[in-house]
C-alpha cells in the first residue's frame, strides 16, 4: 500500500541523527556525542525509596486520570523554585508538567504555530528542538550570536524582514551545542525587541541546575512584564532522564492553551512519577546533589578541555563552558566534520557534527564534545582518537 | 499582550468538558461521568514490589535517555498476546510505546494528517480522541452504525463524497460512549472497503481487556492483508490510568514514521514504568487480574441497567453492553442532556451529555453513564437521582 502521509512528516529528515543514534549502542564505540547525563550519577537508591513511599503512603488518586497541568505539589515545588532564583511571582496556576522539556518544545509549538510561520533562533541552536518545530512546518532564520548571547541588531533586523516572525527561541544558559551563556544586559534587551514586536520567547534552560560558577543568570521571566516569556526546565540533567519530567512556566493566558494542548496530546504526565520526584525533593538535599554532580561535570569539562589542548590541532578553538554538558570545537574552515564522521567512527570515536545544529547547515567545520556521560578513562582515550583523525 | 496562537488552538473548544471535569473533585456530586476505571481495583500493592525490582535489579540504562520506540522486553510482550489472540504476525518492529492510548492518537495524527483531511469515524465517538483530531484541523464525517457496527455502505457513500479522505477511526469494543461492539463481518468488510479506497483504519482499542463474555472478537489487524490497519491499546483500564501507558501497533513503514514523531515529540516514554508493567506482567497472572476486575465491573454494569430500568423512564432505551465502562442512554426525543446538566448537578448527579460525542451535535436526547469508577452504593443513589431529574 502507499501511505498518504502527512506533509509535516516527509518534510522530518533525521538520517544523519539515526545514523549516530545507531553507533551509539556499540560499545566498541566511545561516544562523545551524546547529550546524555552520567549514569552514574542518577540517584537510584534515593529514588527507590521515594518510590516505595509512593506506593505506600499517596493518595490512590495519583493512579487515576487527573488534571492535564500535572501534581499540585510538585507545581508547586518548582514554582517557588523558579521564583527564589529569579526573583518572579508565578504561582501554581502558571506550570504545566510535560514529559521532559521536550515535549515543553513540541506543545509550545501545538499552541502557538501554524505552517509558515517563522521561528528565529540562535545559530547554532539544539537540534532536536529545530526537528520539532519543523514538525509544524515552520520556518527559521538563524540569528548569529557572540560571546554574550545573541546579538540583539541582528535579531531585530531579522524580525523585520518577514511578516510572520512568531516566536523567539534560545537556551540561555550553557547552551547546546556551543556551552555559552548570556549576559543580563542581552536577556534584558531580548525582551524589549520581543516585546516591541509582539512576540513570545521561548527560554529553554534544561541545564541551569549543572552550573561550574557559583551565581546563574536570573531566568528571562524575570525581565518579562508583558507575559511573553515562556520559561522551560527539566528533572532530566539534574536527576535522570527516565522519569521524563519537565515543566512549561508562562502566563495565564499562555498556560491555559498549553495545558488544554496537553490534555488532547496525552492527557497528563504519570502522576506517579510527579508524586516520586516531589517526594525526591523534599526528602532528600537536592541542592547538595546538583553540587556533586556539577562538580563531577567541571572535572570532566576541565580535563577535556585540558586534552583538547594537547591532542587536537592547534588551530582549534573553543571556550570553556561555565556549565552544561557540552564544548564546542572550531576546526580550520578546510575540515567538513560531517564527512570525516566515517572516519571517527572506524577509529572508535563519535561527536556530533556542527552543521546539523544550524538553522542553514552553513558551517561545517564545528563539532559538539559530550563530557559528561563518559567516565575519565574513556574521555582520555576518546580524545586521543579525536586527535588522531583530526591531525591526519 | 494579544497573543497570536496557533488557528488549531482557536478551533479548540472544550468549554463544556471543562465545566464537567470541573465539577468531577466536588466530592458531594456523584459521577456517572468519568472514563475512569475504579481506583479500588489498581493493583497498587503488586506494582510495588515491581517499583522495587525496578530500582534494585534493572540496567541503569532504563533511567537514561533511549529509543523512541520503547522499552525491547515490554514491545515482545505486547506484540505476544497480540499475535496470541489476534492470530496475527507483527514483531517488536511493529510496535511503539505511547503515553496512553490517547498519545496513539496523538502520533498518528500527527503521522497522517494535513489540514483539512477527513476523518471518518462511528457517530457518536470517543469524544477526547475528536479533540485531538481537531488540534490537526481536519474535518470529519461521522457514519451511522447499527449493532453490529458501522454501516458500510454509508461508510462507502462517505468516502467518495469528498476527495480528501484520510483515516477511519473506530473504537470496535465496548466503545466509548455507546458500549456496543463490531461483529466480525463488519470488521472484514470495513478492511475491504478501506482498502479500496486506500485508506489507513485507526482501531482504537483500550477496552478490550475488559470483558463481560468469554471470547472477544479478533483485532481488526486480523483482517488486514495490505498493511493499512494500526492497533491502539491501553493498560489504564486494565492497570492503571496514571502509568500512562499504551501502545500502538502497525506495519513497518507506518510505525518508522510514528517513532520519528514521538522522537520529536517527547523523545520516549518512561523506561522505568515500562520495566516495571513488565515486570507486573511476568511476575504476577495477569488474566487472572483481567478476570477479577471484569467480573465487578460486569457487576457494576448489571447494577446499572437494573437501576434504570427501575428508576429512569419508561422511554428511555439502552443495549447491555458485553465489556468494557459505559452504558449509552437514549431518552425521549424531546430531551435535551446538555441542558439538563445543571439540574442534574444541582441534584448531586453528573452524566456525559451525548451531543459531545457527535461530530455534528446533531443528537441531542442521549447520554453516556459510567459504571466502572463508583461503587455499588454510589451507583444506587446517583441512579435514583437521575431518575428524579428525568423524570420531572
């Protein structure tokens, strides 16, 4: 038979990420290139416990359908949260939980794109997240940032040359692929051009909690007096990804369409597994735990860093992240890092090639270095092989 | 701010279902309203001690990220008792694992449909799965059905009256709102016909499992020679809601587009509760678990129909249904359900209007009651109040 499928989904081309996605069960293979937490770092005992209080202590309600916006507590627990850091008012009625922050992406794009409408985004930006707003069939223009953030001319320029810019998406803090941050100065000005053309920005900040200095940039919420920010966050860097939780914050208005998005998506996120994490957090030190896993992400960022220097081209260059999982190498503008992936897969090693996080896949010559899901031992030798390709 | 949503959020309209799960946490109302199986009969203790096997004996790597199309042993299993009782051939390729059978609905929509495509399904039907239908902007063309399903030749007359038909929706057991279910003629026929036609057949099948009758018809895939029929199952009635866990089954290339969709839509379901209703349904019986609740809901339903038939008037018509949670109402012509709503909540009693299920609106004397979630006292005086509002 011959499907009629949708346009939205012959338009979804992931060959490339299938490909790198099927290496990466070969435990032959050591791979950089991931955007996965360590392993062993996943608080399984603590979560065992807060499990067997669920099932022994919560209300039997937590088995049952229940609201799309997901477990009064745990709302609450992340509401306060946010506002502590960030110095913002929402209140419970502000959060909707999703199945990790990705599907926060992909029910943001339910409520607020139709096809054509145009997405302008940090070039480069979280690929996954351009598949999902693709998926909508959306447009993108790919605004050039430095090392403050994106830069706000550029932006602005950009907005006005189409008629239908609608939303404004970035990842503030220790961004994916490149690990830079804004600076306030640039978040502040951020809102004011959204502001001034009607439009809503979608902060992504999955890895704010796995930060190597002391003080975080305040959440672009805080700057919003509007309502246009939508700010969403994640369990799945700072616990494990398996719970698959994340949450959406915005404002009344927004949060009211995403949520009646969510109930027609999948009704709710499991209840269960909100009861679990909300027993996590206040039972146990969440603070002292992203401590020691930020410490662990440091040392391995450091020795990568310090690897790099000594195994790679001189001529390659890359700024130390001050949190996140990720470094972002610049090779020589000959290097095409797409096409010598073969060549790192033979010699047992894999990265993520720049170019399949531009909106254009202008750029070829950058790649994406995970340090944070592969223990030291295997980080030296993954490294040495990198060097070994690239000094070819 | 004006904010510009998305045009499928504006065409979403769930005023009235709000106003009902609005009034479902009113502890002083009665709901014959829910879709919900009864939380007395959740194997709570039982997915304790598989939580606890999770957390003490799994591969941690059912806490990291993973493949969209679900947890290996989990897909096996299903895609057995499928085969088992359908005497079909899929494999653990045929197979993803959703959030419910509601995100089943989701993915293939978003797998299938362009804006505008029809939908052709029972009228009544499923009312949540028209919402998310909706949230894709097609239109729909509900077909009559009969007792033994729909009728097919209004079904054919359909299809051809417009140019842009998609999908066939069914829910062939026990559906939801009316109870009734498919024979197998009519499950053969409707393959053929959509076969013909080219068309892809949604078998949306989450009652299954409960049934009140020794043998329950084979899975329209059984029919199904072309590849052109896709499977949704469910493990909220036969479980629990708030494990959030369903499936879909289908032919290879249909299911390769599905788990590029979830992919992008939330990456996958949760590892952990897979590897825990997998160890459920390999360390505890299963069918005999099937068996227990389908005797009290068979029960409930009983209960049910005996109560109107004593306390509701004489017009009002129903057929037992052999499984499954409702029992569908039909009342005099010139009743109006919807608005009765108020009166009966008024009284302490909450039904589903039947004009909710209906594509068009078009009926308006019919109502859906829930047996499943209350128990035998409850059902009593809900029942004798119901009685009281129609029979004014």
């Amino acid at each position: 038979m011959k499907y009629n499928f949708a346009d939205r989904i012959n338009h979804m081309d992931s060959k490339e990420i299938s490909q790198i996605m099927g290496t990466l069960s070969n435990p032959k293979i050591i791979s950089l290139s991931a955007g996965s937490p360590s392993m062993d770092l996943f608080p399984v005992k603590e979560l065992k416990e807060c499990a067997n209080m669920t099932y022994t202590d919560a209300s039997s309600s937590i088995f049952q359908y229940s609201t799309a916006e997901g477990f009064l507590p745990l709302r609450n627990w992340i509401v306060n949260k946010h506002n502590l850091e960030n110095n913002t008012s929402f209140n419970e009625k502000n959060i909707v939980i999703s199945n990790g922050s990705q599907q926060g992406i992909d029910l943001v794009s339910k409520t607020f794109l139709n096809k054509g409408d145009v997405i302008l985004c940090e070039n480069p930006t979280y690929t996954v997240a351009l598949s999902t707003f693709k998926s909508y069939e959306c447009n993108f223009l790919g605004i050039e940032s430095d090392e403050h953030g994106m830069i706000i001319s550029n932006l602005e320029k950009a907005i006005e040359s189409v008629s239908n810019a609608k939303l404004i998406y970035i990842v503030p803090n220790f961004q994916n692929p490149t690990g830079s941050t804004w600076d306030e100065i640039r978040r502040i000005q951020l809102v004011e051009v959204a502001t001034r053309h009607n439009l809503v920005i979608v902060e992504d900040d999955p890895y704010r909690d796995i930060s190597f200095v002391p003080n975080v940039h305040s959440s672009i919420t805080k700057f919003d007096s509007f309502g246009n920010v939508i700010s969403l966050g994640s369990f799945s860097k700072s616990l494990c990804p398996g719970l698959r939780l994340g949450w959406i914050i915005a404002n009344n208005e927004i949060i009211g369409k995403i949520a009646l998005a969510k109930q027609v998506t999948d009704v709710q996120t499991s209840y269960i597994l909100q009861q679990q994490v909300y027993n996590y957090l206040t039972k146990y030190d969440f603070q002292k735990h992203l401590k020691n896993i930020s410490e662990v992400y440091k040392d391995r960022c450091t020795l990568t860093c310090n690897l790099v220097d000594e195994y790679l081209p001189e001529s390659v260059r890359y700024k130390k992240p001050d949190g996140g999982l990720f470094i972002w190498l610049k090779l020589s503008t000959d290097v095409d890092t797409l096409k010598m992936l073969p060549k790192a897969i033979e010699r047992g090693v894999l990265y993520f090639p720049g170019e399949l996080f531009y909106t254009d896949r202008s750029t070829k010559n950058c790649l994406r270095l995970n340090y944070s899901s592969v223990k030291k031992d295997k980080l030296v030798e993954g490294i040495v092989k990198l060097g070994e390709v690239f000094n070819k």
